[in-house]
C-alpha cells in the first residue's frame, strides 16, 4: 500500500555522521556521494523520541525536512528525496545553481528511523500540504528517493507538478544488487565496517573519501589512493551512521517494498502522475543498470524526457562536471512547467483571497 499516517521527527545527524551516511550509500551502491556542505536551515520538525528497536520491533517514525536555500514563497518548491543514506546531503552542488528558481528542501533520516514506505509517502504528503501549499512543486528522487518521488507523485497527483528521477532504483528487483545488497548487514563486524573501501572505485570518483573525513578538496588534486587513516576515519563514522539494523530495514522497507508498490502502479498504465517528468541516466553507472531502466520508464510514464549522461556514474547529483541539473530541468522543460503551474496556483490563491475579503466587506456592510 502507499498511504499511512504521517508522523515527522527530526533526526539528530551531526555533520561527521552525515557524511558517513553518504559512505555507507556507496557501500550499497544506491546513492550519491555527498560533499562536506552542511545546509543552513531545518525546517517542518515535529519533535518526537523514539526508542531504538529491532527489526521486529514497532517502527518510530524519526525522519524531518530540511530548508537548503533561503526562505522564497514567492518561489515554487523543490523536494529532495534522497537515496538509502537518508542524510539528504547529496546535491550541494547544485542547488545553489536552483536557488534563485526553486526553495530546496530535503528530507532526512536519523539512522533510528525506521518508518515504512507508506510512512515516508504520507510524512512528505504533509510536508507539501503545509510549506508548498498554493505553491508550485518539483520533486527530485535520486536512486532509492526516486521510488519514493514516484511513489508520492502517484498518491498525490495533485500536489506536485514535475518529477526529476535520477539513476531511479525502480529497477532494484531484477538487479544482481537485490541479491548483494541484503547480504551485507548480516557481514561480522569487522568486516561490514571495511567493506566500503573495496566497493567505492564502482562510483569512479578516486577522491570519495575527502569529504568524508573533513579534507579540503580545494587544496589540490586528490591522491590516487587514500591513506590508510583516512581509511580508518571513514570506516569508524559509518558504524555510528548506518548500524547493520538501519541498512537492512532501510533495503526491506523502502527500496523492496517501495519499488515492488511503485512497480504496481506502472504496471497499471493510466496517466502519467506528474504532468513533466524528466529521467536522467549515468552512462557509466557500474552499479545499476540505469540507462535501460529510465528506457522502461520512459514507456511507462508518457510524456517523460529522457536525458543519458555519457560521463556520470551512479554519484552523478554531486558531480557538477557532468550534470547541470537546472540546466536539464530548463531544457526537458520541466523547469518551465512548474513555474507555469505556479504562477496558476499563485493567481487563484490571489483570487480566492480577494473573493473572501470581498464577502466579509458585503458582511460588514
């Protein structure tokens, strides 16, 4: 099912632990890689405390929103739905290069959290009926936040105008991943905070562990390997970020499930859930077979712009040399089909307005 009731809490996440959230999604290979960047602001928190549980456990609901660029309601609303990390930390650079166009807001999770994916559908359903009310509305999932994106488009069709689905996860099911991936919480200890390192050269980025442990990457170009500290440093953080119990829930709950659920609806066929979808690719994704599942969506979502990019891996969100994203936006389209919606929602909520105060002074008369 896609509905649950919403229930939001802020994640306690410090910057250390963020970014080794961002080295455990390469481990799992389903995320990208995130940068030292910390947003500014938080907001739509809902305080609550939960305690950590087991997998059989009743699953607290610990996840929030978080403000990325200055508050602008006289803009629309970009929501970033990110991938099995959850620390919304991914695209630092690009949304200053959609500030001026979009309010970017993230959703994040505590690594406590274990919400469902109807959960997460109806907390990010809330979130839009409050913030993005009256308000123009893109949604951009990359990954594992891709099927969430789907999923949120499909159970709120109303509420959001454009979809940006980025190396979508939808595809989880038939994908040599779907049997790895589940293999790895169950890993000794030892050997599950080590197994980073060895996957990471799939994303094909040599410099992954700067931002992880707090190196400057403007002090010059990487080096070829990391040193063995660096190495330790990494490993260490991603015990606390991502704990064996967290990833396993996370594969089951939202990626499973979730894209089984979205899966469902696609197959059904009907309209497309966003009026402008635009499906990006990574040409070198080594992790998942990105290029021929944005072609089946592509089929299965009409109207969809497909766009692959020939030099981006599967941490493409983070990689400015091979991905512009307001630059796609704007030539797929979307760009312009959620500032149009807004710019109508906008009006009739300035209509609407002016009807109410026209009663009341016909009242008062």
């Amino acid at each position: 099912p896609l509905s649950a009731a919403p229930t939001l809490a802020p994640p306690s996440i410090s910057s250390r632990t963020a970014s080794a959230c961002g080295f455990a999604s390469r481990m799992l290979c389903l995320v990208p890689q995130p940068t030292a960047w910390s947003p500014p602001h938080r907001t739509h928190e809902r305080p609550r405390r939960s305690p950590r549980c087991s997998l059989a456990a009743a699953s607290p609901r610990d996840f929030a929103f978080r403000r990325l660029t200055p508050e602008r309601p006289e803009l629309p609303v970009l929501l970033f739905l990110p991938g099995i990390d959850g620390t919304g930390s991914a695209g630092a650079t690009q949304w200053p290069r959609l500030a001026s166009s979009f309010e970017v807001h993230a959703l994040s999770f505590a690594p406590a959290d274990r919400s469902s994916f109807g959960d997460v559908l109806s907390g990010c359903e809330a979130f839009l009926g409050d913030t993005a009310a009256g308000r123009g509305t893109l949604l951009v999932g990359e990954s594992t936040g891709a099927v969430a994106a789907l999923g949120l488009a499909y159970r709120a069709p109303d509420a959001v105008d454009g979809l940006c689905l980025v190396n979508p996860a939808t595809g989880y099911a038939g994908s040599a991943l779907s049997t790895l991936a589940p293999l790895l919480p169950r890993l000794p200890r030892g050997v599950y905070r080590a197994a980073p390192y060895a996957v990471t050269p799939l994303f094909g980025k040599r410099d992954w562990f700067r931002s992880i442990v707090g190196e400057d990457a403007t002090t010059g170009p990487p080096p070829l390997l990391p040193s063995p500290a660096a190495v330790l440093s990494a490993s260490g953080a991603l015990a606390d970020a991502l704990p064996a119990e967290a990833l396993a829930w996370r594969l089951e709950e939202h990626l499973r499930k979730g894209s089984a659920a979205v899966n469902g609806r696609l197959a059904a066929g009907g309209r497309a859930p966003a009026s402008s979808t635009l499906l990006l690719a990574g040409g070198r994704d080594l992790v998942l077979a990105s290029p021929a599942e944005t072609s089946r969506l592509q089929q299965r979502l009409p109207g969809s712009v497909r766009k692959l990019l020939p030099s981006a891996g599967h941490a493409c969100l983070d990689d400015a040399r091979s991905l512009n994203l307001r630059l796609e936006l704007a030539q797929s389209g979307v760009l312009s089909a959620v500032q149009r919606a807004h710019a109508g929602r906008r009006r009739e909520a300035a209509e609407a307005a002016e009807r109410v105060a026209a009663e009341a002074s016909e009242a008062e008369g």
